[in-house]
C-alpha cells in the first residue's frame, strides 16, 4: 500500500472526515500515521475536539491494537523557515526576514511557492527516518485542497523544477515530485452519489491521469443504505392506499378506516417512500455512470467523527471502510 495517501474531494463530500478515518484505520496494529492539513482551516481539529494545532507533529489518538495518529497543520511562512534553513542555513537571519514581513510576502506573492512548500514537507514527513533506519511514519494522510484545485497542487513542482533549471530549489522539486508521481503515492477523491459531485470526481481523475500523478480510489460518502429494494418501490407505486391502510391497522397501529390512527399514516408514509425512491434512483444512475473506477464506500450516518476523537483507544463503532474487490475492470463497491 502506497505510503502518502492524499485524500481530495468536492467541497462539503465530507473529505477530512475521510481522511481522519483513513489514518485511524492505518494505524491499526501499532502503525504508526501522521495526519497532515495543509488548507489552515484547522478541521482536524475540530474533528478531533482538541485545541487548534501548532506547527509541530502531534498525537492526537491511538488506533485499536496501539497505533498513534499525529497530526500537523502546515504553516507555509514556517515552512519556508525550515526550507531557507535546511538549505541555505539562514537562521536567525530567517527569522529576521519574518519579522520583517518578507517570509509572508514571499509565500503570498511567489507564483506556486506556497503549494510547493506545503507538498514538499508533507514529503519530507514520507522520506524521514529515524535512526534504526525505519521510516518515521508508516503511512503520511493529507487532507489536500479540494478537487478542483488537487492536480495543479500536486504538480506544481514539476512546474517548478522547469523553471528553476539547477540549484536547490530544482533539486527539492525534482525530489517531490519523484515522491508523488511515484508508487509511494495514492491520490484518493471522496464523493457523493450525487450528480455534480460524481461529474467533478470524473473530470478530477482526467486531471490526475493527464498530469500522470497516482490515481487510488474513489471513496463514496456517506451512503444510504437500500431500506427497500426494486419490488417494493415498485409495489409503493402501485398498492392501493386502502391496502396500506389496512396493513398498518393489522400491525396495532389503530384503525383503517378514514379518520383512523392507521389511515391518516398512510399519505406521509407514501410521501417519505416516494423520496427514498427518488433518491434510490439517483444514487443508482450515479453509481450506473461510473463502473469504471475503483472504490472505497462509507455509510451512512457518518459516525468517522465519533470515532476520530482525540486519545481514544476504542474501535469506530462499525468498519471504517469497505474495500470493492475489482475483477478485470475495477468497479464500485455495492
């Protein structure tokens, strides 16, 4: 399994609740996850009900079996710090800048310069290693910007590179993008079974696959489970509100006549029936539309937040994720 996992989606697809979950789930059996945010609006955070993150590796839970999660939130102002200092040991003299205002200046102004400071520590985070020679972290999860904005980010350091031809700055990119264009990356893109959101995560992964950077798998939120299947949407549609009627009267719940306890339940019942219909339908065309990617599938309620609270040790109370098992072509869970 790929080391750098980058979780992406459509706003409001519930992609940082994904990705939290997904480093819980790695760090089952003592692994060891580091949980990166990268867009500085602190959802880890807040998924996790702890205080707003510094720029620092932290653990913020341990995983079934005695796994921990960390957690950093990428500063890009401190991240150039770290980069000017690792290569061009400023010091103090970085610091100074910041003072200054020129570090801000520099990551606000700086065509890409942010992005390839953010993917360029959440790299570094992949590669480092301690001294008994094992990586540091089994497995790196970043909550990456949103779908539309996920290749030109994960790219930009090819970019870079072409233009910075020699020196540190093409070196750092070159081994960056070594990283994500690599095996060692999976680019995942959360969705719902819904129209604009399935359209987006199609167009997302053209993206990806032209840029050449690793597509993993499509995870689906959030979905609904099948309460009614085939034949009973189509005996919804059909059945006399009579029959209704008198089925609920036999089961206790007051007479069928009009007027009766029974008989009055019988319109928001076909009512809250015609929407699951509607939806069941929906869901299912969406889903028809795109047999051709892989994918990972979340039910719903989403309960991943309950279970991303910081320190627990206990499971998630359901499976985290459910894997599709493709033959030949990949297709979507079901």
């Amino acid at each position: 399994m790929s080391r750098l996992q980058v979780v992406s989606g459509k706003g409001g697809t519930g992609k940082t609740t994904v990705a939290a979950a997904l480093a819980l789930a790695l760090a089952t059996e003592g692994k060891r996850t580091l949980l990166v945010e990268v867009e500085g609006r602190q959802g880890i955070a807040q998924l996790f009900e702890t205080e707003a993150l510094p720029y620092e590796e932290r653990k913020i839970a341990v995983a079934p079996g005695g796994g921990e999660v960390y957690a950093l939130a990428i500063d890009p102002e401190l991240a150039l710090l770290d980069y000017l200092q690792m290569f061009y040991k400023l010091g103090s003299a970085g610091r100074a800048l910041k003072k200054l205002g020129a570090i801000d200046f520099a990551t606000t102004i700086a065509p890409g310069l942010r992005d390839v400071l953010l993917t360029g520590k959440a790299c570094e985070a992949v590669r480092r290693k301690e001294r008994s020679g094992r990586f540091a972290y089994d497995y790196v999860v970043m909550d990456a910007p949103p779908t539309g904005r996920i290749t030109r980010f994960l790219n930009v350091n090819d970019e870079v590179a072409g233009l910075a031809k020699i020196g540190p700055i093409h070196n750092q990119a070159q081994a960056v993008m070594r990283v994500l264009k690599s095996p060692e990356t999976a680019v995942h893109l959360v969705t719902l079974l819904e129209e604009m959101p399935v359209q987006e995560t199609v167009d997302g992964i053209a993206e990806l696959r032209s840029a050449r950077l690793p597509v993993g798998r499509i995870i689906v939120n959030m979905v609904r489970p099948e309460v009614l299947d085939e034949t009973d949407l189509e005996l919804v549609r059909t059945v006399p509100r009579s029959t209704v009627a008198r089925s609920l009267s036999s089961a206790g719940l007051g007479g069928a006549r009009r007027g009766g306890h029974a008989e009055r339940l019988v319109d928001p019942l076909l009512t809250q029936a015609e929407e699951y219909a509607e939806r069941y339908t929906l869901e299912h065309e969406q889903r028809a539309g795109s047999t051709s990617i892989r994918c990972w599938r979340t039910r719903r309620p989403g309960s991943w937040s309950a279970a991303a609270r910081a320190g627990s040790a206990r499971p998630p109370p359901r499976r985290p994720w459910a894997c599709a098992r493709p033959s030949g072509a990949a297709r979507w869970s079901s």
